[in-house]
C-alpha cells in the first residue's frame, strides 16, 4: 500500500459502500484519496450492483470467448436485488429506465476523477435504473441468525453451553446452514 505523502497511487480504486450512503462520507473518502494516495481517479458503488452487473454480463456473454467491456451493460428488465449483510438486509428494485431523463443523482454506478471533483456517470444513461424512493433496509442479517442459531443451541444442549462462542456458531452456521432455494414449506417438510 502506497505510504502517506509519497505519491505513488498509480492505480484507479474501486470502493463498495452501503446503500444511500451519506454523500459527505464519499467526498472525505474522495478527499482522501486524492490529496493524501494521489490515485488518478476512483469509482464507489453499492456492491450488490456490482454483483448484478457481474452476473448479468457473465450470463450474457458465457458463451464468446472476449468481450469488449464497452458492450457490457445492466439487464434492460426489472429486477429485485436483495443484500444481507451482518447487520441488516437490502431490498433493491432494478425498473427499466423510461427515460433517460429521469436518472437520479443515486444512480448504481458514480465514478469522481481528481480533475472534476463531483459525482458523474461512467457511462451513458444506462436501460436500468435503481428505484431508490422503494428502497428497503430491513434490520435483520447475518449477524441475528448467527445469535439465534446460538441460542438454539444452548437451549438443546445445555451441558455445552460454553462452546457456544459467535464465532464456533458463526463456523456453524456457515458450514451447515443454507437459505431454501425454492419452497420454504417443502424444505420444512423435508426435516419433519
């Protein structure tokens, strides 16, 4: 990583951040960067974004052996993108994008360079655009199951009660658990 001062941030960063972040938080970040890194230029978006354009370019283009990154855009169809996290969950609506016009400043994708200093778009007005007005924080995430999964266990098993540490039952968790692919009431009936 590039010391404090000397000058040697040659590389564009990329940074992820929560949904609806403060913009005065990305100006300091941005500030930083610049001033302190001297990196050319960065881009921050909300990672479950990124994913989605990931995913929808790597479906899309599997089967050519090289793309051009310039032919690479969002799905040009409505879509709900949901984020869980540690402590809280995401609800994203993805709508077709009417009119160009119509673009918030809170597009899915804002790239600052060193010269311009503001928020622009890295690309023209794209089919899709995020619906930030029907966005959702849901306080729950991966965090909460992890205690309750904790719980559980204390209950069952209450001569271990000690080796339930969050991190043997995030362990767990994570090597045992799963969310149900497709009917919730089936997998109940699985385990019955």
């Amino acid at each position: 990583t590039p010391q404090a001062g000397s000058g040697t941030g040659r590389h564009p960063v990329m940074i992820t951040q929560p949904l609806l972040s403060p913009i005065s938080s990305r100006r300091t970040v941005a500030q930083l960067l610049f001033e302190t890194y001297s990196v050319p230029s960065f881009c921050s978006g909300v990672d479950a974004l990124f994913a989605l354009y990931y995913d929808y370019n790597r479906q899309l283009f599997r089967h050519l052996p090289s793309t051009n990154s310039s032919t690479r855009s969002f799905p040009n169809h409505a879509c709900l993108v949901v984020s869980s996290g540690g402590p809280c969950t995401h609800v994203m609506p993805v709508l077709p994008n009417k009119a160009a016009a119509t673009e918030s400043a809170s597009g899915p994708l804002r790239r600052t360079s060193q010269n311009t200093q503001n928020t622009q778009n890295t690309q023209s007005p794209s089919p899709t655009v995020l619906d930030v007005s029907n966005c959702m924080r849901i306080n729950v995430g991966g965090n909460h199951s992890t205690e309750i999964l904790g719980r559980v266990l204390a209950l069952k098993y209450p001569m271990h009660r000690n080796i339930f540490v969050p991190e043997f039952v995030d362990s767990i968790k994570e090597e045992h658990c799963y969310v149900a692919p497709d009917d919730y009431v089936l997998e109940l009936r699985r385990y019955k």
